[in-house]
C-alpha cells in the first residue's frame, strides 16, 4: 500500500458496492414497513409456500363470497322495498274505503276508484322493481319486465266485472282470470320466465334463495283487487250501478288478506335477510383468523421495519458523504 496518494481503486470499488447493498436492502425494507409483509416471502419460508398458499387462497375465496353477500343484501332490500310499496297502496286503499262504508256518497266512491287506478300504476312499478338491471320478480328470465304495464292491465280486467248477474260472480270472475293458473295473468300479463330465479351462493355449501314471482298469489291477487276497485265507480264501463258499491267492499276485504299475504312473503325474504347476515358474520370471523395465519407467516413488524429502513437511510447517508469527500481529494489535499 503506497505511503502517499489517491486511495487505491479496490477500496472506491468496495464503496460502491457497500452503498449498491444498502440500496437494495433499504429498497426490501421499504416494502415491509408499507405493506407489512416480507419483500421476498418464498426465500423467507426457504420456499415451503403451500400452507402460505392455501390460506391465500381461503382469503380470496372469502372474498369472492363477499361480493356476492353484498350483492345478495342490496337486492333483498330493494326487493323488501317493492313488497312494502305495494302492501302500503293495499293498506291505503283498504282504509280508505273503510271510511266511506256508512257515509260514503257516490262521488265519494268514484274518487277512491280514480285513486285505485292511480295506484295500479305503483303496484306494477313495485313488481317489475329492479336491481343491476335485472327484474326482480321476473323469474329465472332477466330479460325484460316482469308484468305488463297497468293501462293493458286494467284494461284486460274490466271486461271480467261486466255484464254480469250480481257482484259476486263479477268478483269472482276477475280473480279467477288472475289468481287461477293458465288464465289471463299467464297468458297477457306475466311476461317473466317459467323457472325461478337462481339461488345466491354466499358461502361454501350455503346457497340462499330469497327471490319472489310475480306468479305467487297474493301479487297476482293484489293486482286483481286494485284493479277492481279502479273499475268498480268507472262509470265509462258496463258494470250495472247496483253492483258498483258491492264490488268495492269485496275488493276492499281482498287487499285486506293481500296485506297478510305480503306480510308474509316479507318474513320469509327476512328470514333470508338473517341467513345471508350471520353467513357474513362467519365469513368475516374466518377472513380475520386467515389474516393473522397468514401474517404470522409472511408478516413482518412494520414498526421493526421503519426503524430499520430509518437506520439504512443513516448508513447511506455517510457512505455518500464519505464518497463525496474520498471523490474531492486532490495532491494538494492529500499533502
């Protein structure tokens, strides 16, 4: 080693790679004290990843099932909302001609009927009610609306009400066409699919099927009775005036059992509601206990790492100021 001069070039060399590995250390560092994970898991576990792996997968798989927890929760709701729409048009009509039974005038009656007609409009909205742009009482056809539109409907009721011997056949007549299968709902009103809609997957093995028809009774029921109510003081049909007051009340005491009848298909997407709620609990329990698994074997302490990145920072700091000041050394310097 010479008395005086330049340092040798080895010792230059053996900076720049001193600085070179703590770059790439500091650079590994960096990486766990953001994502608390190891920079380089495989090398970490000497490359005995499938445990790491399965849990990963679990994870992921968790996931996946959330999505369609979520998605399952937000259609349930807007399906509970169309069900309550509807009993509420039921509720309101019901009680509205409970106030007129005793002191009801014929105007009286004729303003009920133009509201029922109004309201067929809100009972159709509520059954052809979708999400993501699907219907949601359409079936397993997510094609189009699950019913037609309540001028047709209204208009394919009336004939059923005229012309007929008393109010009770009249009533009878317009249900039959509507609740009975194979009749007028099926073949000019329904314009869903035959099968039912696909149940939702929200977990391993755990399938949920919430979905409601507009072919189930009390929905084909509802749009009779609401339908017979509009017509019932419509004095532009045929239906004798003797029979006008009776078809009323009848319709009224129907969309009274329609409210029961709704109340229940609400309990029972309810009780799916509470399924798909404690399958998310679960889920979430074992999604937390995979973390830590995981964690415990790729994770590193970020605290640890930061004070670690903070200490490389340091020691890259004076090996380049000691760069710097090897760099500016001169013959003058130097003697």
């Amino acid at each position: 080693m010479p008395e005086f001069g330049f340092p040798p070039q080895p010792r230059s060399n053996n900076m720049s790679l001193l600085i070179a590995s703590l770059r790439e250390r500091a650079d590994a560092v960096r990486v766990q004290a953001v994502t608390g994970r190891f920079d380089d898991v495989t090398r970490e576990l000497d490359g005995n990843v499938d445990g790491l792996m399965q849990i990963e997968k679990s994870i992921s798989d968790l996931q996946t099932y959330n999505e369609a927890i979520a998605l399952s929760e937000a259609r349930a709701n807007v399906t509970q909302s169309a069900l309550e729409q509807m009993r509420n048009v039921a509720q309101s009509l019901a009680d509205t001609v409970d106030l007129l039974r005793t002191n009801g005038t014929t105007r009286d009656f004729e303003a009920v009927s133009a509201t029922a007609r109004e309201d067929l409009g809100s009972v159709v909205s509520g059954i052809n009610a979708q999400f993501a742009g699907r219907p949601l009482f359409s079936g397993d056809d997510g094609s189009g609306s699950a019913i037609t539109d309540s001028a047709t409907i209204q208009t394919l009721g009336v004939p059923f009400l005229e012309a007929q011997p008393d109010a009770a056949t009249a009533y009878a007549n317009i249900m039959s066409e509507f609740v009975n299968p194979g009749t007028t709902f099926d073949t000019s009103i329904y314009q869903g699919g035959a099968g039912d809609a696909p149940q939702s997957e929200v977990g391993p093995g755990e399938r949920v099927d919430y979905a409601v028809k507009a072919t189930e009774d009390p929905l084909r029921s509802i749009l009779a009775n609401v339908v017979a109510l509009g017509a019932a003081f419509d004095t532009t049909n045929g239906i004798p005036d003797a029979q006008r007051r009776q078809i009323v009340e009848m319709a009224s005491e129907g969309l009274r059992s329609d409210i029961s009848n709704i109340i229940a298909i609400q309990s029972r997407v309810g009780s799916a509601e509470e399924r798909i709620a404690n399958v998310k609990a679960r889920n979430a329990a074992s999604e937390a206990s995979l973390t830590i698994a995981f964690n415990n074997l790729a994770g590193v302490d970020q605290v640890e790492s930061t004070l670690e990145l903070t200490e490389l920072e340091r020691q890259l700091e004076t090996a380049f100021a000691t760069t710097a000041r090897l760099s500016n050394l001169s013959l003058v310097n130097f003697l």
